[in-house]
C-alpha cells in the first residue's frame, strides 16, 4: 500500500519522498482532506495539442472545488476569513465574507478567464440541490490563475458540466496533486506546477487540531525558488518560460480549531510567509489571495434565534495554528512541482517538471530536521 506522505493515490512522488525535510507534523494524507469533513474534487481537461486555435484549443485547463463541509451540510455556513498580499488577481465573494465573517457552498478554482462562470455555475448547482434552506440568494467563492502560456484560456472549454462534475466528485482521503483541476496548465518558479496540498496536526492547551493547506500556484520566477532553504532555483536553469514574475496563487486553508473571523483572517495572513519561505518577492502582476475557515463554526441555518453562544481559542494560543499555515502552505507549493512531470501546451510551449535528481543532489547533506 502506497504511503499518502510520500506519494499521490496516481503515483508520483511527494516532496517529502526527495526528501525535502518540513518542519511540523503532518496529518494521515498530509493533505487539506485531513480536516474532517472537507473534500476535494477535480475535473481536468488535457486535449490537442499543435498550434493555438482560439476556441478550439490546445486545452490545458480544469477545475478544483474544495468543499468546507459534506454534501449534505454545505447550507450550514463556516466561519471564514481571507487575506489579499497582491490583489492582481480574483476571488469572489470576500466582500460578504470581510463584512459577515461567513463562508457558504463549494468554493471552486480555475483559469482567469473561467472565473466568472465557475462561479455562476456553483449558484447553479447550489439550486439543483435539495437543502432545508433553499434560497434565490448566494455569493459564492471562485478563485482563479492565469493558464494563458499552455492554455486556449480565451477559447472558454470550461463549462457548467465540468463545475458540476468536480463539485459532485469531491471526496475526503489523499488526492491528487500537479496538473490536475484548476491546476492544470498553471506554472510556478517556471515549473510546471498547479495544485499542491498539506496538512500539520498541532496541540494546543492539551487539545489536538489539524490545519490543512490547498494552494493553486502560478507565481514566481526561477532564480527566486528557495526549497529547505537552499536556494535551488539558481543552479536548476534552463527550459524557462516566463521572462518575468507574473501568475498568482490562490491558498485555502482548512481549520477544525474554533476560530473567529477576525482570528481565520490573521491565519490567511500567515499565507504570505508561507509563499514568501520558497523565494517569492510578490511581483506587482501576481494575484496573491487567500482565504481560511474553520469547521467548527456553530452557525446553524434556520435558527432564528438573537443571541447564539460560541467557543473559540484565545488569542495567546494562536502561534502553533501560524506556524501550521506557514508551513503547509511552503509544502504545498513544492509538491506542486515535485508531483509534476513535463507538460506541453499550445504552441508547443513546455512547461518542464523539476528534475527530481538535480534536486535531490542540491539537497543532499542537508540536515533533515522531521521525519514523514
């Protein structure tokens, strides 16, 4: 049986199977999944290849939906948050969420220009449903990241079907991880890359909880990658794509510890030196967001009552859940690339994978400070 630290459910190796020593302890799939209750579900599309024919493709593109509850419970609101660090880049509904510190129904990733139909077709499927407070009203999360250098982005291949398909395919345990869903054509460090995940089991006053990370990442230049703090992107030159720092990254952390909004916000603030570990500057064209929330919301639909009563952590107690977002998000961004192989898109543009032995060589007399 395939261990979920050191390898995706399709194979490929995981950052920590190099291995890349991370601090902390991870979850039992080291992944967003680890948080109970949250799912994860992809729907990719890799079709032609050859010259770009807007409209007809090459297709590099998907879509991820990230669930904050089970099917059955998603009209059960989280308590949430979220963070702008450079906003060169989209995630509907904070709006609501800055002004009401609550998060309802999937929350889906894809490309730039998919964006506003991933979110339409979420408010589709969310009525197709049969919850106890149907309503004519909703603002949901989509995220996006910019796929034009593989992609036929402006050809639209996204559909509703295929936001529907990935809401309806999410599922809890170890997921995939590199081009698949949302992540699909997304480059970073000049890396194929895409979708990458982690999780940190933390105890606090006593008490176990667990923080998981799911990143869509798209940013970063070559020279800047900076993995265990080696600074790998200035010996693994060559096959690059982009001249300049341009993409984004979108971060959904994952929370069962009795958060408030204003406290999910400060851990979606965490995301910054969590992208900031493996080398990144924030370029000026890179949309850097991101979003936390927490299970253990106790907002129940239908409870017309003025006066609720919550638990929550104290702020003294917040340092280990930083620390989890910081280090989970760092993960997730590496095996994002570690998980990834050779990708060729349109054009016959190639967005390369990271040599995995030249890795290993620039890493190797490290001192590795966990074990997975």
């Amino acid at each position: 049986m395939q261990n979920p630290l050191l390898t995706t459910p399709s194979g490929a190796p995981r950052a920590r199977s190099i291995p890349v020593p991370f601090d902390g302890e991870p979850g039992d799939y080291n992944a967003i999944t680890d948080v109970d209750g949250v799912k994860v579900g992809y729907t990719t599309l890799i079709e032609g290849n050859g010259p770009l024919v807007v409209g007809k493709g090459p297709i590099r593109t998907g879509v991820t939906a990230i669930l904050p509850r089970p099917h059955k419970d998603l009209a059960q609101p989280v308590f949430a948050g979220y963070h702008s660090f450079n906003g060169n880049g989209e995630l509907t509904g904070m709006h609501w969420i800055e002004e009401s510190g609550e998060l309802l129904w999937p929350i889906t990733l894809t490309n730039t220009h998919s964006c506003g139909l991933a979110r339409d077709a979420t408010i589709k499927w969310v009525t197709g449903q049969s919850f106890n407070n149907t309503s004519a009203w909703s603002l949901p999360v989509a995220g996006e990241t910019y796929d034009g250098d593989l992609n036929d982005i402006n050809g639209f291949h996204v559909t509703d079907a295929h936001v529907f398909d990935a809401i309806d395919s999410a599922q809890s345990g170890p997921i995939d991880q590199g081009s698949v869903g949302g992540g699909t054509g997304m480059i970073c460090y000049d890396f194929n890359a895409g979708s990458g995940t982690a999780s940190r089991r933390v105890e606090i006053a006593g008490k176990g909880y667990t923080v998981g990370t799911f990143v869509q990442a798209n940013f970063g230049r070559r020279h800047e990658l900076v993995i265990a703090g080696v600074p790998v992107g200035r010996h693994l030159t060559g096959g690059e794509v982009r001249s300049q720092s341009m993409g984004s990254i979108i971060a959904v952390i994952a929370t069962d510890a009795p958060l408030l909004p204003n406290q999910l916000k400060r851990l979606a603030r965490r995301a910054s030196l969590g992208i900031a570990r493996s080398g990144t500057t924030g370029g000026n064209s890179s949309g850097d967001i991101f979003l936390a929330f927490s299970t253990q919301s106790v907002a129940v639909p239908g409870q017309e009552i003025p006066l609720k009563t919550i638990e929550y952590l104290s702020h003294e107690f917040l340092d280990p859940l930083f620390a989890a977002v910081v280090q989970t998000v760092d993960e997730a961004i590496i095996d994002s690339m570690v998980t990834n192989i050779d990708l060729t898109g349109r054009d016959g543009i190639t967005a390369i994978g990271i040599p995995l032995d030249g890795l290993r060589r620039l890493l190797a007399g490290k001192s590795v400070r966990g074990q997975v």
